[in-house]
C-alpha cells in the first residue's frame, strides 16, 4: 500500500521528500533545544565577535563540500556525454573481435589496430533491404592531432543533420570537417600517417585534400575530426579505391556525356567486393528502430563479422563508471568524516574563546539546555553557511572540470547538480550538526568557575 503510493508520486516529490528525510536528523535537534528559547542575539554576537574564525571554518567546509559533490557529479556528466557521443551509431558491424575497442575507435576516433570486414561482408549489408545506410569507416591518419576518417557522404550528411556550412565534397581530394577541426572552409592539408607522436609527417606528401564544407557542433569527438572520401583513404595507402577499373572507365565516359559533374573518379557506394580493400568499422542505419535487431542477429556471423549496439556496449562501461562512483562516494565519506572531524575539534576549540561568556550565562542562572541551544546554533549557523556555500562552490566546480573534461574527451559534457549532490550536502549537514552537540556538551562539563577566571 505504501509502496504503491509512493511509486504513484511525481519524481520531483520522490526526491524531495528524501531530501527532507536527510534534514529530519538536523531539524529534530533544532526542535528539542531550541523550543521555548531565542538565542539569535547571543549567537549573533558570538559570530561577529569571533567574525574571522567563523569565516575559516566556513571556508573549509565549502571547500570540502565543493569539490566532493562536484567530482561526484562528473560521473553523471561523463555519461550524459558519451551517450550523446553515441546517439548517432545505432549499430556498427565489424570484424569478430573486441566491441569496445571497435566502439572507441568508431565513435570516440581512438586510434586502435582492428581487423578488417571484406568486400563481401559489406556487399551483404550495403544490399540488405531494411539498411538505409551502410558507412563503412577508415581510419588511421591525422591532421594536427585531428582524426583523418574516410566515410561517404550520406554518413556525413546523416551525422551533421544537413547543417553544413559550404558543402559536401564532390571529388577525391575535398574534405568536410567539423566544428572544431584546426582548419577552415578553402583550406588545403596533407594528412600524417598515424596519431600522436608517432604521426609520421611527410608519408602522405603526395595527397592534399581541400576543406570545402564545415559542419555544425554536435557535442561528440566527430567535431574535431576530418571527414574525406574513403576512396581517398585507400588511395592514400596505395589501394584499391572500392570501385572495378571498368565502372572507373564508365564513370568517366558519363562525365564526358554530361551526366555527372563530380569527377572522373567513381566517388561513393555502390562498391565492387572484389576491388573492396576492407573496412574496420560499418555503421549501419535501419530503415526502422525495429529492424537493428534483426539486422543484429543477420550480421553477427562466427568467424566472419560482428554486429553490437553501442548503447549496449556503453552500459557495460557505464557498470564500470557505477563501481568508480560507489569508490568515489565512499572516498568522499572518509574526506567528509574527517572533515566533519576537524571541524567539531576546531568548534570544540573555538568553544573554549568564548567559554568565559557561557560560563557567565551559566552563573546567570542561564538553564543547560540553552547554554547547550546557544552553543550549537553557533556550530550549525557555521555548518549550514558552509554548506550553502559549498553548493556554490561545487556548482564552480562543476563547470570548470566539465570544460577540462570536454577539452581532453572531446565530447560536450555539460554536468550539473542533482538531487544526488544535494542529498549528500544535505546528508553532511545533518550528521555535522547532530555531532555538534557534542561541542555543546563539552563546554557544559566545565566548571562556571574556571570559566569566569579565563
């Protein structure tokens, strides 16, 4: 029955009633010693007479507080970002092998060594009814750190959603490249063979391509990189170009006739499997969402090709970043305990500048239990400015290991605070401030008389 009306709640008033559930410990406290008694004047005073104290013990819980839900928060960033870096891939077909090595060369442009699929393996899914494209993908070379990748331009169209500034190539040696490749519409470069430090520059000296399209931002590592005919990969490599000598023949004859402006050279599917030089990746997009199933199952072949969904892979790495979080969380409670720790020892501390002001009050007449409500409304003010200012910080931090990240993965990752940031804050706070009476306590144990001599 409970269960039930809880699952009947909105999300929004699932996560705040939880919220409230890690304040009940606080609020509880707050209720028992503070009914009947007002003592804002007297805390006021104590945090303007001790101001700077205060204010470093403010600073170091939202400093803490920060940066713990602020790297937490990334976890979710990053995953946000890498399905959105994959959204485009709905099934990629390769050679038997690792499907997350495959996965982070096909959509990350990682480099990796993988085997090849053969003319007839992508003749069988170029052919197949339900496959409205079948982008082979070839890799290897590199352009400043940026990724050189052969495809075919309905790949490029289908990954830029038609938003390209100039225009497709129309020839083996023009290029489109994305929103943050180092080059610009007119611009001419000569790829290096490789990536990274070992790029060997001048292999490829023979091949200049000319940028003649840019395509919009898409949040994903396919901004960075330069996207070429895959004929002109092969050729690059000393290959076959995909199409039989004779359609190159034709192909040239229909351009005399009129019949094609594009070039003599045979540029896009279809390809002849016996001039196919091998492809380490196909992204394959189904007519329908329903048919990648089915065309899963038809293209996975023992010994001869491999086909697995992305989103499927991702999860099982997500798994993985679920474990990095759990240890993260828990390394987060050990920062915040002794946190927490420190801050009660600087408040037991503290406690002792203004004890002769307590032991006054006591001597007063003042009841326990608002000596003790003046005591531990000091800590949880500090507590609680702390921690909303924690929020801020964390928000901060946030944003600014979102860039870092997005610069080093090259995907768009845009993390924010959630209810599970909050609820952790909010968790702090609550132990904090019920281990705050323990300050309280210790300043009742001492004797009014050896407070009024300090």
């Amino acid at each position: 029955m409970i269960r039930d009306l809880w699952d009947s709640l909105p999300l929004w008033s699932q996560d705040l009633m939880t919220l409230l559930a890690c304040l009940l410990p606080l609020l509880a406290v707050a209720l028992w010693l503070l009914r009947g008694f007002a003592p804002w004047p007297l805390v006021r005073a104590l945090l303007v007479r001790f101001r700077w104290t205060n204010l470093l013990f403010i600073a170091l819980i939202a400093v803490s507080v920060g940066m713990g839900i602020g790297l937490i928060a990334q976890e979710r960033g990053l995953r946000q970002g890498s399905a959105r870096a994959a959204d485009k891939f709905d099934l990629i077909v390769a050679a038997p092998g690792s499907e997350m090595t495959v996965l982070l060369a096909s959509v990350f442009l990682q480099p990796s060594d993988v085997a090849l699929l053969d003319g007839a393996a992508f003749d069988r899914i170029a052919r197949t009814e339900s496959v409205e494209i079948a982008a082979p993908l070839a890799y290897g070379d590199s352009y400043q750190g940026a990724p050189v990748v052969g495809t075919i331009a309905d790949f490029v169209t289908y990954l830029a959603e038609d938003r390209i500034e100039g225009r497709l190539w129309r020839a083996h040696g023009e290029a489109v490249v994305g929103a943050r490749a180092p080059l610009g519409v007119g611009d001419s470069f000569t790829p290096a063979h490789g990536h990274g430090a070992g790029a060997e520059e001048g292999a490829h000296d023979h091949s200049t391509f000319t940028v003649v399209g840019r395509m919009a931002p898409t949040g994903t590592p396919w901004d960075r990189a330069i996207l070429v005919p895959v004929e002109a990969v092969w050729e690059v490599h000393g290959l076959s170009n995909g199409h039989a000598p004779e359609g190159a023949a034709a192909h040239d004859h229909d351009a005399h006739d009129g019949h094609d402006d594009h070039g003599a050279e045979p540029l896009g599917p279809p390809f002849d499997p016996d001039y196919f030089p091998g492809t380490p990746a196909v992204v394959v997009k189904a007519r329908a969402l329903w048919a990648n199933y089915a065309l899963r199952d038809a293209f996975t072949e023992t010994g001869r090709s491999m086909a697995f969904f992305p989103g499927t892979v991702l999860t099982q790495l997500y798994a993985v970043m679920g474990d990095v979080r759990q240890a993260m969380s828990l390394l987060l409670v050990v920062t915040q305990v002794l946190v927490a720790a420190s801050v009660l020892t600087g408040l037991i501390i503290l406690g002792r500048l203004f004890r002769r002001q307590i032991a006054m009050l006591r001597a007063l007449g003042a009841p326990r239990r608002f000596v003790m409500a003046v005591v531990w409304s000091q800590a949880s003010a500090l507590l609680i400015a702390g921690t909303l200012l924690g929020l801020l910080v964390g928000l901060g931090a946030t944003a600014l290991l979102s860039q870092i990240l997005s610069a080093r993965t090259d995907m768009l990752i845009r993390a924010s605070l959630g209810w599970d940031e909050l609820r952790l804050a909010a968790m702090f706070l609550s132990a904090t401030s019920v281990l705050s009476l323990l300050p309280a306590l210790s300043v009742l144990r001492a004797p009014i008389s050896e407070g009024l001599r300090s």
